[in-house]
C-alpha cells in the first residue's frame, strides 16, 4: 500500500529481457535502506526488490505488469518516480494507493501558468465512470486532484515542488504515463454491477 506522495527519482540504469519477464536495474538514493522482497512503486508500480548490488537494485515486470503499464515504454536513463510502501502509523498524505496501475493515460495538453503546470489526460473510455470531479487518481505514483472531468480525459495541476521532485518536468504532450484509479471507486463500481 503506498500513497502517491513520491520519496524521490530513480534512474533506470540498465534493461533486461529474461523471456516474457523484463528486469530494471535502479540506480536510486534509497538503495541503502531497501532490503530483498521489499516492495517499491515506480511510476505508481509495485515491484519487488529482488536483488541489490551497489547504489543499485533490480526489479523484475512480468507481461501482465508490462501489457498494462508504460514500463514497456522505459529506456535507459530515464528517471522514474519512486515510493516505498506505507509504514504502519504513517501520516497518510495523499490517498490509499495499492501500486497495481489500471491502464496507460496519454498526455493531450500541457500548459505552463506561470508558476504551475496544467496536464490533460486522456483513459480508456472503459473507465469512465470511475472518475468524478475533486476526485484522487494516481498518475506515475503522484496522487492527484483531478478537474474539467470530461467522459475519459481530466485535468491535474502540478504545482512547483511537484514538478522538480518528480518526472512530470519529463512529460510533454503525446507521453503515455500510468494511471490508477481510486480503489473505493472500483469496489464501488463492481457492487453495482452486480446488483
């Protein structure tokens, strides 16, 4: 369990193809404090610490992970943002996010305000009904306010810290990022198709 507040950025520093598994070696400021098995969000992603060698930890994405997410997408040197789990009696600042991303979201517009950021995304219409206005989303990890709700695009405002401790000063229009919706709106959403 995580809560979209990102700890810092990781570099990818190598890529391996093992079958239908890809392995990501991270280069990141939090190596030292991790240990095997542990879970870590990349981009809104929860993949287990497997191994550990230097400044450096490696992670492994199966094709269920890769088909659903961008770390198809990942190359080497890309920064990615990263999140260690929620510790038990930790202040919750952003909203219950579980790292198990729901699909890919396309950026359509960014626009600079002179001191923030606006970012359009656009979904999978198939998930439409669990956006609502004011509502949270997990973008690459960021918990987010979303706005201007249409039937599958919305809006987040990115402000300043946000944008230098995170990769959205990397995301420019036509970046596909990973998105997560709120997990009371899916329970919710899944009753209701049963009924």
């Amino acid at each position: 369990m995580f809560t979209g507040i990102i700890e810092t950025k990781g570099k990818i520093a190598a890529i391996q193809h093992l079958g239908s598994n890809t392995d990501f070696w991270i280069e990141s400021s939090v190596t030292p404090e991790l240990k095997i098995d542990q879970s870590v969000a990349h981009n809104g992603v929860c993949l287990t610490v497997v191994e550990i060698k230097g400044s450096s930890y490696r992670v492994t994405a199966v094709a269920e992970t890769l088909s659903k997410t961008n770390l198809s997408h990942w190359q080497q040197g890309d920064m990615v943002n990263i999140e260690r789990a929620l510790r038990v009696g930790d202040r919750l600042d952003g909203h219950f996010v579980q790292g198990h991303v729901d699909a890919t979201a396309t950026c359509i517009a960014k626009e600079s305000l002179e001191g923030s950021w606006l970012f359009r995304f656009q979904f999978p219409e198939a998930f439409a009904a669990l956006v609502i206005e004011k509502g949270s989303v997990c973008l690459n990890g960021v918990s987010l306010t979303i706005f201007n709700v249409g039937r599958n695009e919305i809006t987040v405002t990115i402000i300043p810290y946000t944008y230098d401790h995170t990769n959205f000063s990397n995301i420019e229009a036509g970046n596909v990022v990973n998105i997560e919706f709120d997990v009371l709106g899916k329970y919710f959403m899944r009753q209701k198709n049963l009924q």
